[in-house]
C-alpha cells in the first residue's frame, strides 16, 4: 500500500517529517491515507492535534478507530501501530485487514479517550474500464486519447514506451478531461517522441534503428473530491490547516482510490505520424 496520499500528503507529511503546528484544542486528530479497493490492507497515518503534530516519542496515541461500510453497516476494528522512520521520528499508522470495494461508502471515526472524535467519510470509485479512443493523426502529430469509463478522478497518470532499447517514462501530472461517461487523458505520443529522440542522440543511437513495442498508461484512480484547492498540488498551500481537509472534528485527508493500467501495441500508422520507426529491424 501507498505509504501516503500520492503528492499531495507528500507534501504535507512526507510520510517521515514534521507538520507545522496546530493550534485548536477542540479538534482531536489528523488523518492522511486512503481506501484501497486493490488492497487487503487498509491504512491511515493519524496525528494528535497537541500544538503539534511531530511525534517525538513512540507512545501509543491509544485512540480507539472503526470504520463502517455505511450501505450494509458492517464495521471493522482498527489496530495502531508505531512505526520508526529513517530520521528518528515515529509515525502512528492505524490499520485493519479487509478489502474496501468498488462503489461503496465508509467512514473512519477515531475516538479519544475523552471521546473527542475524528471522523472522515469516502467513497470508493467504481471499477474503472479503459477504452482507446480513435487517435488525432498529422504529420509529426499523434495525439492518442483513452477514456477511463466511470472514473471519478484521475491521479499519478504515467505513460511508459517499451522499446528495444529500454523503456521511457513520462508522467501526466492532472491531465485529464473530467466527463459526464468518465476520464480521458490524451497520450501525446509525438511530444514524448521527441523526448525520446533526444536522449537517443545523447547516447549515439540511431533512431532508425529504434523500434516501439508497447505503451503503459497507468493511473491511480480515485474518488471525486480528491481535488486540492486550484486543482494544484501547491505545498506552500497544502501545508495550512484545513485548506485541504475531509476531516470533520480534525485535519487532513482521506482519499480512496486504486491503481490500474491499460498496455497496448499501438497500429503502425499511428507509430508513423508520432515519428517512430516501424518495420521489421
């Protein structure tokens, strides 16, 4: 499982760093994590709102967590445990050994033992199916568009180019086209070319010779409110209270998601038009 919320808990935790103080007495915790519908795990990293959220020591925060699936109300008791970082410091990461599933809702509560409580409610996205939309084709131009159907959101998008001589990755921070059937993300396929070309001539291969074998789209899908203020992933945003929070009674964010891919060899006119050799070499 994803130690922490993609880039934007990177940014706010960084999964072994200190968050700056929080003054708010009234609120009990701290949440960053996410549901996993591919996971037999489920995680979340939770902080005590004490003037700070950096754990010095490694004491059991002792807050009791359940989650329940609100559309049969089954529930699940969670564990805490202390996990060390390579720094020094120690994280409190709370868990509990089921599979969340497609299209249903939870919500997490961790109780205090004064019985303050943080709580926080997600839904997990529908399975997601791919679909290769018809291509944009000119010359020296391929676009290449591949609609995720019923995906909410789209997250960490990556395309990679398998070729005879290595494989190429290229990553799509926020590409995407939010639509009524779903996501699509328009693969640039000439653009990454050109990227590919160049590095081709600083190691002295020669393009003609290179040969494209497939291409990876792969995604974290994810639920719909998963989306930072500006629909930017700002740090120096991100790193203030509540501006980025579907906590109630706390901070922080809880996502839920999965990740998938779509591989594909693509038809040589399209190969053409983005400038990749084809034949038999």
């Amino acid at each position: 499982m994803r130690c922490c919320l993609v880039t934007a808990v990177l940014a706010l935790t960084g999964c072994t760093d200190a968050v700056e103080p929080i003054i708010d007495s009234g609120r009990a915790y701290s949440l960053y994590g996410f549901f996993d519908a591919h996971e037999d795990t489920q995680a979340v990293r939770v902080f005590a709102i004490e003037g700070s959220l950096d754990l010095i020591a490694p004491e059991p925060l002792g807050a009791t967590a359940i989650s329940t699936e609100i559309e049969s109300g089954a529930r699940q008791i969670w564990q805490e445990s202390v996990v060390e970082f390579p720094n020094g410091r120690f994280g409190h990461v709370y868990w509990a050994g089921f599979r969340s599933e497609y299209d249903k809702t939870y919500r997490l509560e961790l109780r205090r033992p004064d019985n303050a409580v943080s709580a926080v409610e997600v839904t997990v996205p529908p399975l997601a199916d791919p679909e290769l939309l018809d291509p944009t084709l000119g010359v020296g131009y391929a676009l290449l568009p591949v609609l995720w159907r019923r995906a909410p959101r789209l997250h960490d998008i990556q395309v990679s180019y398998e070729t005879n001589f290595g494989t190429y990755e290229f990553e799509y921070p926020l590409d995407q086209d939010v639509r009524s059937d779903g996501v699509a993300v328009d693969i640039r396929m000439s653009q990454d070319a050109r990227l590919i070309f160049q590095a081709l001539n600083r190691a002295r291969i020669l393009i003609a010779d290179l040969r494209l074998r497939k291409v990876t789209l792969s995604v974290l899908v994810s639920s719909s409110e998963w989306v930072p203020p500006g629909g930017v992933y700002d740090p120096d945003v991100l790193i203030e209270p509540g501006v980025f929070s579907n906590v109630e009674n706390g901070f922080g964010f809880v996502g839920a998601g999965y990740d998938t891919f779509v591989a594909f060899d693509p038809p040589d006119s399209v190969k053409t038009a983005a400038g990749f050799p084809v034949g038999d070499n």
